[in-house]
C-alpha cells in the first residue's frame, strides 16, 4: 500500500506474522534494494489482528491472548515500524482533550541506518 507522509511517498508491505521472524534476517538489504529501485521509502509491517474486549454479550469459549489486545498490536506495529533499531524508551503525553502524543526514543547504535526514515516515522 503506498501512503503520503509530509509531502513524500512511502511504500508500506504488510506481511503475515509467521513469516515475519523469517523476514527480520533480510529485511536490511531488501529494504536497501527495494529503497533504490521505487526511489521512495519502505517499510515492512506484519499484519495483526485485534480482537475486541470480551463484554457480557459476547460467548467466548477462550481467552483472548495478550497478543492480540489492542495495546500489543500498537506496540508491535510500533517496534516492527522501526525494526532495524531499538526502542529504548517511550513517553506518552496525555493533552487537555484527551488526545495521546507518543514519544518515541531509538537507540543510538542504529542511528545512522534509520536517521534518513525519521520524517517517514
């Protein structure tokens, strides 16, 4: 799926989740190779699934796994977003009309592989 960020375009390829681990041991240099031939960003994501809160209403026979929560799902779209580098820490500010800002800080190892993506980020 192709989407506008800040004036430029970045290519977003959703990948199921089982093939995702399989993907992390490429995912430098297909994203290098993928980079020059669309002269614009990619960025690998694995397609998840959230399941909603189980309510009085709904028969559920099982429990709904953590990983399918909606708070894992954010938090794994977030760390698959910027996999090549490390989330080391995380601030989230709560404004007066209730909206949520998420600051985001990588690790300074991996700086130079992802300081070109930031305004894609």
């Amino acid at each position: 799926r192709e989407l506008e960020v800040s004036g430029k375009k970045a290519i977003v390829i959703f990948i199921p989740v089982p093939l995702w681990r399989s993907l992390q041991r490429i995912h430098t240099r297909l994203v290098r190779e993928l980079e020059k031939k669309f002269s614009r960003h990619v960025v690998f994501l694995a397609q998840r699934r959230i399941l909603r809160r189980p309510t009085r209403r709904s028969r559920q026979k099982q429990l709904r796994p953590r990983s399918r929560t909606l708070t894992a799902v954010h938090d794994a779209i977030l760390e698959d977003l910027v996999y090549p580098g490390e989330i080391v820490g995380r601030r989230t500010r709560v404004k007066i009309d209730g909206s949520h800002a998420i600051r985001v800080s990588l690790d300074k190892s991996q700086q130079t592989n992802l300081e070109h993506k930031l305004e894609t980020f």
